[in-house]
C-alpha cells in the first residue's frame, strides 16, 4: 500500500508539512471497523470454536513482497494450507509467492507482479483473470483434480439487492467455518477497514468468522502496516462490493477448496 508523498517536494511550505504530519501520526492506526487480533476482543471466539481455518493458515502467514503481490501472497498461504496434509518427504519445499508466481502464474501476471507494467493496463490483476491462474494452480498442485471445481470466483450479481449479497456472503461464511478444507480469498478496498484513505484495492484471505458477534478475521498480506484484524461482516461485504475493488468492476470473492 502506497503511503504519503513528502509534502515538501510538493508544496515547499515547511510550516504545512509540520502540520501535516503532525496530524497524521495523530491518526489511530485502524479506522471504526478494523480490531487488531492482539486486542483479544474475540477471545471468546478461541475458546468455543475450533477455528479450523485459522489453525491451519496460521503457520503459512505470509507478507506480500511487494505492493502488487497481495493476490500471489493470499493463494500462497491457502494453497500452503490445503497441502498440509500431503506426505511430504524432506526434498518437498513449501510453496513462496514468488514460486508459485514463477510456476503458475501467467507471462503478463508475472511481469505484472516484478515488473514495470502498470497492474491495471495490463488487467493481470482483474478477478477474472486471477480465477484462471488460481483455477490452474489447484489442479497442478493436486488439491483438486479439475481446477474449476478447486478455484471459483463468486461475483456479485449485479441485479441483485444489498440484502441479497449479505445473505450470500453470510452463508459462504458459515459453511467456510465448518472445516480447513477450503478457504475464502475477498478482493476488497483495503481503506474500507483499516481507514486509511490510501488504502485501495487489495486481496487477503479470511481466517476465521465469528458468528456470534458477525465478525470476520483478516489475514492481511500486507504486513509492513498492518497484523492480522477483526472486521464487522457488514462492512467486510461493503468493501468487497465497491466498484473500486477491481479494475474491470467485477466484484466478489474466491472460493478455493480441495477435493480428492
């Protein structure tokens, strides 16, 4: 994510930049929506629920290497995940952004991840496009046979209510809740949970969902600013619908799971 540009080059006003950063680092550090995990405001959460999801994603966490790489960095740690129960020998290595990147990412996506092609020009990034990546990943991975079944992209319909998606969305949650075999992958506008401004489109992966609060976890990828946070569901959903979210506006989410 993209931080502020030095307001003295900009402005050349020293008395502004004072200011201006003064006021900045007077801004708390997550917005109304967002609770950091350390926080233990779902304690209660870990101690009735299994939490499958979580307890096998935890050791895979990964940071995106660099502000492109969030979507890379998200399958990385649900690919990591699904595999945990593979007989690995001691030659088998764990799965890295950049590996999985190299191995199963297309030419334009690659280059759109380490290269100097604009993301957006490109449409590498497009969830449509991220969904041919995934779907093939899954099936050279061996966590699903036909890598339509393993990876699907749940897209908002468009003619459908507000209320519609949240009974979607909802619904998706609590079956994902149920067990570690597959995982959900939201593109949504980072800034619309953590409150910063800059934040913007952004791919993370869901840990855990608290029903009885309707909280989600969220493993952000994006490390160098932010841990791992707690976010309503209702705004969970309204930062996966914003049109911004995605460069073509197709909007929604990734469903990735194993079948045998």
């Amino acid at each position: 994510m993209k931080k502020m540009p030095h307001l003295a080059t900009v402005l050349g006003c020293w008395s502004f930049l004072v200011f201006s950063v003064n006021a900045a680092l007077a801004e708390p550090k997550y917005g109304k929506d967002a609770d950091p995990l350390w926080k233990k405001t779902h304690s209660q959460y870990f101690k009735n629920n299994e939490a499958p999801d979580f307890w096998a994603l935890v050791g895979y966490y990964l940071p995106q290497v660099n502000g492109r790489a969030c979507s890379a960095t998200s399958f990385t740690m649900v690919a990591n995940a699904l595999r945990r129960a593979n007989p690995y020998t001691r030659e088998d290595a764990i799965l890295t952004v950049e590996s999985f990147a190299r191995k199963y990412g297309t030419e334009d996506y690659i280059e759109a991840l380490f290269g100097k092609i604009p993301p957006i020009a490109s449409g590498a990034f497009a969830n449509k496009n991220l969904e041919k990546i995934f779907q093939s990943a899954v099936e050279k991975l061996g966590i699903a046979k036909l890598g339509a079944e393993g990876a699907k992209f749940i897209q908002l319909d468009a003619q459908k209510e507000k209320v519609d998606w949240a009974k979607q969305f909802h619904e998706a949650l609590v079956a994902n809740e149920k067990s570690a075999d597959d995982f959900i992958i939201i593109n949504f506008l980072q800034g619309r949970l953590t409150g910063d401004p800059e934040g913007g489109a952004h791919v993370a992966v869901i840990a855990a969902y608290d029903a009885k609060k309707k909280s989600v976890l969220v493993f952000d990828p994006d490390r160098e600013y932010y841990e791992p946070y707690w976010s309503p569901e209702e705004a969970v959903l309204d930062a996966i619908a914003d049109p911004k979210a995605d460069s073509k506006g197709q909007v929604g989410w990734f469903h990735i799971k194993s079948i045998k």
